[in-house]
C-alpha cells in the first residue's frame, strides 16, 4: 500500500523517538571501524551487514521522502507569498532588518558599541586637553622675550620688502 508524503512525514517522526543514549548503547562499534568489533562468526558477520544494507535502504528511503515534503512545503509557502503579495525583494529586505535586529541585539554587539563610545569619549578628552596644552604653550611662546625678538625682526624685514612704512604686528601676518 502507497502512503501519501505526509503519511510518511508522520510515520518518520513517530519513529523517531530513539533518543541519542538509545542509539550510542545500541552498537559497541566505533565510529571509524566500520565493523561491529564483537562478531568473529562469518555468518554473524554477513547477516550484520546485510541488516545494515537494508538499514541503509530504508534512511536513504525516508531522506528522499523527506525531500519531496520539504519540496511540497516550499512550494505551498511560495505560492501563499504570491497570493498574499509578498516579493522577494520584501522577504530579502525583512531578512536583512530581522537578521540586523538580531546583531544589535546581541551581548558581544552591546559590549563592542559600549566599548566604542568609551573610547571615542576618551579620545575626545586627550585631545581637547592636548589642544589646550598646546594653545597654553603657543601663548606662554608669544610672552618670551626671544619670540618678541623675533616677531620685531620679522615686522622689519616685512616693512622693508614692502617699501612702506606702516607698522604690523604679528597678528597681520595670519590669514
């Protein structure tokens, strides 16, 4: 008798209910072996294998029929989004904002955003108080004698190259 996809859906998961310590204390066999390592009888040893080829039989059996419904479902899914005007472009746009949610969202992307800003605020304060140290010292320089000197020297020479006689400070020379 031919079952219907969803009839084996539900056939697949009502015998699904071996648990992983079911599965692991069910074989002695490890992983890599291959071979059941407690039969030394020949025959024991054909009969293993040929319950392990039908075994194999019947999951690649249920993989296919699982295909076909996963197959069904995307179908039915895509026709309800066709009914319902949903487009791919909306589905990729509510992907990218559900999956940037999920990101912002996220403990290491709060920590990493908080870590930023603190940063940012420290780099602010270093260099607003560098810039005033280095104002502090640009004012401290203009006060010196050796740069009241100079600045005199460089009015001079300017006055000269000019031709005129007008006087000007330093502050004339800036831009």
């Amino acid at each position: 008798m031919s079952m219907t996809p969803e009839e084996k859906d539900h056939e697949l998961y009502d015998n699904a209910e071996m648990t992983n310590e079911n599965l692991y204390n069910s074989t002695t066999a490890s992983p890599d072996s291959g071979v059941h390592p407690n039969i030394t009888d020949p025959v024991e040893h054909a009969r293993q294998q040929e319950e392990w080829r039908q075994e194999l039989i019947k999951v690649d059996d249920e993989i296919q029929t699982l295909r076909q419904v996963l197959s069904a479902k995307v179908r039915r899914s895509q026709e309800l989004k066709q009914k319902l005007g949903i487009t791919p472009l909306q589905e990729w746009q509510h992907d990218i904002q559900s999956g940037l949610k999920t990101v912002t969202e996220s403990d290491v992307y709060q920590k990493t955003s908080h870590g930023l800003k603190v940063a940012g605020e420290k780099t602010t304060e270093a260099l607003s108080s560098i810039g005033t140290s280095v104002s502090k010292k640009m004012v401290d320089l203009r006060s010196t004698t050796a740069f009241k000197s100079f600045e005199e020297k460089m009015e001079s020479a300017y006055t000269q190259v000019k031709g005129g006689s007008r006087r000007t400070s330093w502050d004339d020379l800036r831009y």
